[in-house]
C-alpha cells in the first residue's frame, strides 16, 4: 500500500472481549474505520515508529528548513483565510511542500485531526517542525475563534525569522566562502608543496656534505606542519571530527551554552554587537508576535525567553516573568539588565502605560533588523581585508620559510 503506514490498536467486540493487533493504512481514521467495519469498538490507534535510517539522522542534523517553514505557513494561512476546509487544507500543503520532515509532520497533523484532535494539540506530536511558540499562537487562535488571525500572524513571524537568518547568512556566506578556500589552499601547500623543498634541502645537504648548517625555525616549523600532515593525518582528521563533535555537545549543555552565550556577546571588532542586535531582533519580534496573538501575558514572556536562542535573554526574561507574575512592570527588569539598551526599556515602558506594547515592541523589531542589516555590511567589510592580510601573511611565512634555507646555502656555496 503506497503511503501506508503500521499503526497498532486495541479494540473490544459487542461482548467486552479485548482484542489488539497491527494493521496497515494511510491514517488513524482509515484504521478506525477498519475496525468498525468488523464491529469492533476502537480504544486507541497509535502509530508505529519506523525503522531507524540513515537518511533519518541526516534530517535530524539538518534540522527544518525555515524557508520552506515560511512558505508552508504563509500557504496555511491563505487557504484557511479562504474559507477551505481544514483537511483538505492540509492535504495540498502535504503534497506541495519541498521539505520532508514538514510533509511528515503535516500528514501526521492531518491524520491527528481525522481522528478528532485539534489543530494545536495535533501540532504538539510534532515539536521538531512546530515549535512551542508556533503552537500557543495557533492555540489561541482556536480558543478565540481567530484561527485566520492568528495563523496570519505565525506566518508573518516566521517570514521574519526566515529574512532575518537569511540576511545574516547571505551578508557572511562571500568571506566563508573566500575563506575556506584559501584554507584549503593552504593545506595543500604545507601538504604538498613543502616536501617538494624538503627534498631540495636534502639534495644540496647531500652534495655539499662541508656545507651542512640547521634549518631556520621558520623553516622547520613549516617542514614539522607538513610532516605532522602528511605523516599523521589519520589521526589528524579523526580529532579534528571529534574536537567539533564534543565542542558542539559541550555548547548544547547547559553550563556550556551559558558559557558560550556570554563569550560570543564579548566578542571583538563588532562581533558581539551584531549578535546582541541580531538576538535583540529576534527577541522583540518574538515577544510582538506573541503578544499579537493573543497569547496570555505570562504564558507570552516564558515562550519569547525559552525560544530567545540566547542564555543571556532568556535570564533575562525570566525576571521580566517573575516581575509580571508579582504585579510588577516589564521594564524594571528589561532596565537592570546589561544585553538591553536603554532605548528597549524606555519604549517598553511607553508601551505598558500607553496600553500599545506590541506596536512597541514591534517598532523595535523594525529597528534592530534594520541595525542588523547595517551592522552585517560593516562587519563584512571589516572581515574581508582582515581575511585577505591573515591569508597573505600566512602565504607570505611559508614562502619565506621555504627559501631561507636555500639563500643561506647558495651563499656559503658560492
């Protein structure tokens, strides 16, 4: 059966028997429908999980694609605005989206709702693609009868965090590029080019047995660098992996997130000023589209700090929620905090007294990607003459290096 999935179910006959068993289908609903055609009352379909595969862990690392979130988000949103019925909603964006782990994740939604669930908690099945901010928004949607509304609103803010990634990648992806490539370049001189002089060196040595004298240091710290690659690089390459591996599970912890979180924002030369400004944005859009939705104050605040990306917003926002949950204002504690400029806590503080906290919130959202777009081209440009001189000093050392042993030589010859 193309499509088909196995779900296992419990059942009981007229008589009270139980009965439970495995079957094949394309959702809960068609399983149900099986069982009832043989009389039986259904207790519960759920579906099995499949066989792991490799091609699973490559989805896993990549994660879902937020261009493609945006699309499948702003497409829901006009199809339900529409007046289409949900289902068959669901299934044109099932057949239409690129990314797999959203098909799944909407096939599964469809099938939830088939079977009786709400949109939201359907979504909660599926937290990889459907983020706890996602789905409070869509919540609050259906409990004010707003769904249009409110999925309008999602798709707007992940458009936004979809242009803002996008913004920051396309603005880096030139110097990344330029520099990977000089990387490699530079391996394989050291890998390649160097033990090509390394023989030179021994050949003079050879026939000019009087005239033996050491290497430079600069000489031999390249000739070590080649030797440690060409010599050692299985064990070279297998550390390098495993360096990235345990920095990256190091970073995803808690103590190291904190650790690192805090570093990056210190981070010279602008750096750290783009990532304040980037996570700024991200926060107050966050916190705006929330709040637009509908979404209870506190509950609004607890999901702006847990989905930040930030340690040191999201700490931050945990005093912002236990100030709200004393009665007490979201500026104090926006104030006393260091990643906060002064500028956010003054037009927060309009915000609450003039009752218009989330045009507030969203002119500094306006503000910062606009910051961030500025902050980004000048940064760039201050990465790519960097880049060009660390390159060429490099290039410039080896070249050096390599022909100071042969100066030295041809002098003492002659």
């Amino acid at each position: 059966m193309a499509g088909a999935s196995t779900f296992a179910f419990r059942a009981m006959d007229v008589a009270g028997a139980a009965t439970a068993g495995e079957l094949e289908a394309e959702s809960k609903a068609a399983v149900s429908e099986q069982l009832r055609q043989r009389g039986l009352i259904v207790l519960d379909v759920s579906e099995k999980k499949a066989p792991f595969k490799v091609e699973q862990l490559w989805q896993t690392w990549k994660g879902v694609d937020m261009r493609e979130l945006a699309i499948f988000s702003r497409q829901f949103a006009t199809l339900v605005a529409s007046g289409m019925p949900m289902l068959r909603t669901l299934h044109t964006l099932e057949e239409q989206t690129q990314d797999e782990r959203i098909k799944e994740a909407t096939a599964g939604v469809r099938a939830d709702i088939e079977a009786g669930s709400t949109l939201s908690k359907a979504m909660e099945r599926h937290p990889e693609v459907f983020d706890r901010l996602y789905r409070a928004m869509v919540r609050s949607g259906e409990e004010s009868g707003r769904l249009e509304d409110a999925l309008d609103r999602v798709a707007f803010q992940v458009e936004k965090t979809d242009g803002l990634r996008r913004q920051v990648k396309s603005a880096l992806m030139y110097p990344a590029l330029i520099f990977g490539f000089a990387m490699v370049v530079l391996v394989a001189v050291v890998a390649f080019v160097i033990p090509v002089f390394v023989g030179i060196f021994e050949q003079i040595a050879e026939e000019n047995p009087g005239e033996k004298a050491e290497l430079p240091l600069p000489t031999q710290i390249c000739v070590a660098a080649s030797d440690a690659i060409t010599g050692y690089w299985f064990i070279l390459i297998p550390a390098i992996v495993a360096a990235f591996v345990l920095f990256f599970r190091w970073k995803r912890g808690k103590s190291g997130k904190e650790v690192w979180d805090r570093f990056v924002l210190r981070l010279p030369a602008k750096v750290g000023d783009v990532i304040q400004k980037v996570a700024l944005a991200r926060w107050s859009r966050t916190f705006s589209g929330a709040v637009s939705a509908g979404v209870p104050m506190l509950q609004a605040i607890k999901l702006t700090g847990e989905t930040a990306g930030n340690i040191v917003l999201e700490q931050a926002m945990d005093d912002v929620y236990a100030s709200a949950k004393r009665g007490g204002s979201l500026a104090a504690p926006i104030e006393r905090h260091e990643i906060f400029p002064p500028m956010v806590a003054h037009m927060v503080a309009v915000g609450e007294e003039t009752g218009q906290l989330e045009h507030m919130l969203t002119k500094i959202a306006d503000f910062y990607e606009t910051e961030v777009d500025a902050k980004v081209k000048a940064l760039t440009s201050l990465i790519e003459p960097l880049m060009i001189v660390f390159v060429g000093g490099v290039v410039g050392f080896i070249v050096i290096a390599m022909y100071l042993p042969i100066f030295s030589l041809y002098d003492k010859i002659r």
